[in-house]
C-alpha cells in the first residue's frame, strides 16, 4: 500500500476523533450550555447534515480542483471551524461550527477515498478502504477516549483545540506526501458521472448504508449516559469504555478488510446478522455496566467489520463515477449519522430509557441485512443471465 494512504489514514484520525468524542462529552456540554442531552445529542446530527449535505456538493464543486489541494483546504477550514468550537459560548455558535466542520470533514473524506482506491494495487480496493478506514478506528483507540478525558479534567473546549492541532500537523503530512497527480486519475466530467446514478444498483448500496450507520449511531451518540443513567457507573469510567470500543472497532476492520476483497456479499451477511443480534443483547443487559460494556465492545467489532465492505460495494456498482461515488458513500453514512442520533434521542425524550436505542438499531441492522440480500440475489440472477447469454451467443 502506498505511503500517502497511510498518511491520509493518520489524517482520518482527526476527523474521527471530533466526529465521535462527543459522545462521551454530552453531559459535560449539556450542563455547560444548559440544554438537555437529546438536544446535545443533536450536535452529532448537526455535525452529519453537514458532511451529507457538504460532501457532495463541494465533491462537485472541486471535481477539477488538484485533489492534493483539496485535501489542504478541507484540513484548513477543519481547523478554524474547531478554533470557532472551542470559542462558543451558545449552544447555537457550537452547532454552527459542528457544521462547518463537517463540511470540511466531509470533503476530506470523498477526496481520501477517492485517492486511496486510485493509488492502490489492482485488486486492493477494499483493502485501501480498510486502511483509511483504520484512521477512524485508532481514533477511537485513542483520540476518543482521550477526548472525552480531556473534556472531563480540562473543559470540553480543551477537546477541541486539541483536535485543532492535530488536524495542524495532518495538513502538513499531507503536503508532504501526497502526490500532486501522478497516480491519479483526472476527474471525468460531472454529466458522465451523474448517469451511473440512474442505476438503481447505486441507490440500494447508498441506503443499505444510510440504514446500517443509523443503527450503529442510534446506540453509540447514548452510550455515555447509558452506561451513568441506566447502569449506574461513574463518569470516570466512560473514557474506558470507549477505548475498549476503539479497540473492537480496530479488530472488527481488521477482520473486515480481509474478509470483503474475498467475499463482500458473506461479509455483509454475516455482519449485518451478528449486528442485529450484539444490539438486542445489549438492550437486555444494559442494567449491568460489566454485560452493556462487552456488548458495546461486540457492537464495535461486527459494525467496523461491515464498514468495509458496504463502503467498497459502492465504487463497484458506480464504477464509472468514482468521484462522486465516494462523496455519496459519505453523505450515505452521514444520513445514518443523522438519522440515529435523531431517533435515539427519540425514543429516549419518550421516557422509553437509555437502553431503547439498542432495540431500535438492532431492527435497522435487520432492515439493513434485507436490503443486502436484496441486493445480493439480484446480482446472482444478474450473472446467471449473463452466463446464459453468452453461450448462446457463441453458438449462433
């Protein structure tokens, strides 16, 4: 794998570590800007809208832009939207800056993609994925808990004007690294690659991950309060918990990048499953902080395990639209970034309990296996035809 993927998984790091700290940093905001914690929750939504909405129309906007120097220039505006974070004083300001943060965020990511499938070896995409992917999952090693200690001792904004510096030195490994053009290709124009999005091959793939990513996030953006609330543990311990789900989440990659460039379809299956069944057990234990902190380690390892191979199944039915492939896989996840949080807090604002979400992603991760097999079957009979066509042919 070439060195300037590994340079823009370091980057990814940044950008996973603000994306998810704030769940273990909600109490902390909501007590500071005096609003509750759904409302809190909703700055992970506010951060998705933007990368759903931002990401595809900046991918468009920059389409004949050198993508080194997209990359900067997403990393630039991460950084003063997190030096703007650090600064709020309203929870509207703070919600302001999570967006335009997320735009950036969001840029990052489609041009990331988009030069690390192009820089791999030939039968390495998912691979590729996996490894910029590995950026998010060491964030959660490391860069979530880590923030969410940060927040706890320092304040909150101390979280973000660290990320600002990280995100600092990301931009500078970037310039060094990256290439400015040679081994990627130039972009195809914006008409030709909207036609692959009339394939409705496309459309399922983009919501099969809208959907999976609900599930995840309905449950993840509560975890805190899940583990304070309902189990009864200390805050103190809540960094520890998310470490642990960094570290399933960088096993469950692991496993997934090897399995998806072998069989995507068994990956997916098995996955999306295993999901439903990790999340309704944790609906069942959530009483207990030792049973809720195992199942969210489980969690952690069978949604990153799915991430690859959702995330490449896109570049393979849009093929001829690489570009905006990878900025619509973004918005794809970012929907479901949206839309969990949103649903999660719900069910919660409900008087249904912390441990509610965990049925309800366990459901979506059901909803989002039908839409796999789905898509699965029609890509068997697919072949079948193709393979009885062809014999055919011959023998006329």
């Amino acid at each position: 794998m070439p060195p300037a993927v590994f340079v823009l998984a370091a980057s990814i790091f940044s950008l996973g570590t603000t994306e998810f700290m704030i769940a273990g940093l909600l109490p902390t905001i909501a007590g500071d800007l005096g609003v509750s914690i759904p409302s809190a929750g909703l700055l992970i939504s506010g951060f998705a809208i933007g990368m759903a909405v931002g990401t595809p129309l900046m991918t468009a906007a920059t389409l004949r832009l050198p993508r080194r120097a997209t990359l900067l220039a997403s990393l630039l505006v991460f950084v003063l939207g997190h030096v703007l974070a650090a600064l709020a004083t309203t929870y509207g300001v703070l919600m302001t800056a999570r967006i335009i943060t997320a735009v950036a965020c969001g840029t990052f990511w489609a041009a990331a993609a988009l030069v690390s499938v192009a820089l791999a070896p030939a039968g390495a995409r998912a691979k590729a994925l996996a490894v910029l992917l590995g950026g998010l999952t060491v964030s959660n090693v490391v860069g979530v808990p880590l923030g969410a200690l940060v927040g706890q001792q320092l304040g909150w904004r101390a979280a973000f004007w660290a990320v600002a510096v990280l995100a600092s030195v990301s931009a500078v490994g970037v310039a060094m690294v990256v290439p400015r053009a040679r081994g990627v290709a130039a972009p195809a124009a914006l008409r030709h690659e909207l036609r692959t999005f009339a394939s409705s091959r496309v459309w399922v793939a983009l919501a099969t991950i809208a959907v999976f990513q609900a599930a995840v996030f309905s449950v993840f953006s509560y975890v805190a309060p899940l583990l304070t609330d309902h189990a009864g543990w200390p805050v103190s311990r809540v960094p520890v918990v998310l470490a642990l789900f960094g570290l399933g989440s960088l096993l469950g990659i692991v496993l997934g990048g090897k399995v998806a460039d072998r069989n995507l379809f068994l990956n997916l299956y098995a996955g999306l499953a295993t999901l439903s069944l990790v999340l309704a057990a944790l609906a069942l234990v959530a009483r207990s902080g030792t049973a809720a902190t195992v199942a969210i380690v489980a969690m952690a390892v069978t949604a990153f395990s799915v991430a690859p191979a959702i995330n490449a199944r896109v570049f393979v039915v849009a093929g001829d639209a690489p570009t905006l492939a990878s900025s619509a896989t973004t918005s794809a996840f970012n929907v479901g970034n949206t839309v969990g949080p949103w649903i999660g807090g719900t069910v919660i604002g409900a008087g249904l309990g912390y441990a509610a979400p965990a049925w309800l992603g366990a459901g979506l991760a059901l909803l989002a296996l039908g839409m796999a097999v789905m898509a699965g079957t029609r890509e068997k009979r697919a072949r079948r035809a193709a393979e009885m066509i062809v014999p055919c042919a011959t023998l006329t």
